[in-house]
C-alpha cells in the first residue's frame, strides 16, 4: 500500500497535469468553451481539496482503518481520473466536430 506522501503526491501530479490539459485546450482553441472548461478545472481543484482533507483525516484511525481509507481514496481516484479526461475529450470532440 502506498504511503500518505506518496498518494498526495499522485493525487498532486494529476490535478496539475488535468489543469494543464486544460489551459492548454484554452490557449490552442480560439473558440473554447471557456464556462465548460472552467467548470473542470474547478471539479478537479474542488476534488484535490477533498482528497487532501480525506487523506489527513487517517491520521485520527487506527492502523487497519487507515488503510482502508487510503486504499478507498485511491480507488476513487482511479475513478474520477478518467471521468474528468472524458470531459475533457469531449471538449476536444465538440471543436473538432465544428469545423
């Protein structure tokens, strides 16, 4: 199992690179779906937060509920990863079926 650092360190990586993705869209489309776009990069901003405080709030269990809590925190995030990439393809499909 992986540790506490290791996890916000993932959880980290990933909120930045789907940040990235999206100012990348913004800037390379002059026509972007600025409100949609916005609203991803505030659900992934508003996850980060929540996964940061859930990951903290371990520190209160006990060994075995620790890990649990860790482990469900990365099976959610295996979850939404993909979630919010498919929100952002979509953005892409929807430039790419306007021209």
């Amino acid at each position: 199992m992986a540790s506490k650092r290791q996890l916000k360190g993932d959880i980290k990586f990933i909120a930045e690179e789907l940040v990235s993705e999206c100012i990348a869209y913004i800037m390379i489309n002059s026509e972007a779906n600025l409100e949609e776009t916005e609203a991803i990069v505030n659900d992934v901003v508003e996850y980060y937060s929540k996964a940061l405080i859930d990951i903290n709030a371990v520190r209160k269990l006990d060994k075995k509920e620790r890990g649990d809590n860790l482990k469900a925190i990365r099976n959610d995030l295996g979850q939404k990863v993909p979630e919010f990439i498919a929100r952002i393809a979509k953005l892409c499909e929807k430039k790419q079926n306007a021209n």
